[in-house]
C-alpha cells in the first residue's frame, strides 16, 4: 500500500467521478490517496475502522471468513464503490475483507474526521444513503438471480467478474481450481454440479483447464452467456 498525499491528484478523481460536493473546504486537506497493489487487502473481517474509503480506480473482492476458515467470495466491486459505510454508520468493526483485484486506487479519510466535518453535510450523508441503499438492492436481485438463473449462467458471470477490471482490461485470465468449493457456495451450487458444468464449458472452448487453473478462452462468449452481471 502506498500513501500520497497528493491533493490536485485527489481533486483530479473527485472531478472525474463527479463528488466534489460531498467534501466542503474544511476536511479536503484530510484527504488521502491510497493505491494497492493487486493481491493486498484493503481491510480484514473483524478488524478495527480506521478509514472510509471510495474506490476511484480498479477491481476488489469482497468475501467473508468463517470461524472454521473457510472463505466466500460475496461480490466484486468497481468504481464508484464506497468501502467502510455501514460501519461507519453502524460504527462497528469491519464485517467483510476487502482484496485488490488488479491495481486500486481509493480516497481515503479517517472516521473521526469524518464525524468531526461531516455529520451534518447534506451532500455526503445522501450520497451515503444512496450507496447503502443501493447494496441492499444488489443483494436482493443476487438472491433472486441465483434462485432464477442456471448454473451456467452464474458461473459465466462469476468469470467474467474475477478476470477482468473496470475497463474489461484482463487482470487475471486464470482462476485457480483450488477455489472452487467457494465458487460453487457463491454461485449456489454444488462442487460436483460446478465441475460439470466447466467440463462443458470446455468442451465449448470457452475455458481449458491447465496447471490447476481454469483459464478463459472465449470472453465474448462467456459475457453471452452470462447475459448480466450478477456479481457486480
């Protein structure tokens, strides 16, 4: 993770995001820039908050651990994504870890400061609203593709989210099979049903398995048949 204080930067992402209102004068200079590399955590399940964070840049995973360390991929998120709201507001300790899928960029401001300039900002706390609101509606339509929709078509989706950014810009054209109990728990299936449906996914040239990955062959073809995202 590196740190920059690099405020025209900064001024750069809201502008290009359109967010300049929800900052007045006072806390800009609080403002932090943050990049993570791909493969870091961003923040850990259980740990303490310290920021709230605004992607402006990449690809993360959200996923949540078990007591018995077994891991579930929840979604993956790009901008404009806010990391660290319904904590903030709930003011409890972080409920999901949060991984850079390819290089991230984030803007980040302590909660103190927050609560300090914040709390009464018109401009801020709706466009909070709006992002936590819009999560709960994510969430809803995710239960309801994963009842309504096929396996293949969950599985298709779930490719195309791990492997590419934002700007569908491939940032890791490999998934490893190691992860593919998580999988099938996140697209609701079981292990067994999940590598048939790969082996015909094989069979259709859209992945090949190799060296314990799954690695996508035929991205147009997978976004076909994944009609949507459901994972993003």
């Amino acid at each position: 993770m590196k740190e920059l204080k690099a405020s025209e930067l900064i001024e750069t992402y809201l502008r290009s995001h359109q967010i300049q209102s929800l900052f007045n004068e006072e806390i800009l200079p609080y403002l932090t820039l943050f990049e993570f590399e791909k493969g870091e955590q961003i923040c850990s399940q259980g740990e303490a908050v310290e920021y709230l964070y605004i992607l402006v840049k990449g690809k993360v995973k959200i996923f949540t651990t078990s007591e018995e360390g077994k891991t579930l991929i929840l979604s993956f998120k790009t901008p404009l994504e806010v990391i660290g709201d319904i904590e903030y507001v709930q003011e409890i300790d972080t409920i999901n870890t949060v991984e850079a899928v390819s290089p991230v960029v984030m803007i980040g401001v302590r909660q103190s400061v927050l609560r300090r300039f914040l709390k009464d900002h018109s401009p801020f706390l709706q466009f909070l609203l709006k992002i936590i609101t819009r999560k709960f509606y994510i969430k809803s339509q995710f239960m309801r593709h994963n009842i309504l929709y096929p396996v293949e078509t969950r599985l298709a989706s779930y490719l195309v989210s791990v492997a590419y950014d934002e700007n569908e810009a491939l940032v890791n054209g490999k998934v490893s099979t190691s992860n593919l109990t998580d999988i099938a728990n996140l697209i609701g299936t079981s292990y067994r049903h999940l590598n048939r449906v790969i082996k015909e996914f094989c069979l259709n040239d859209l992945v090949e398995r190799d060296s314990g990955a799954i690695v996508i062959k035929d991205l147009e073809g997978l976004k076909s048949l994944a009609k949507e995202n459901l994972y993003e």
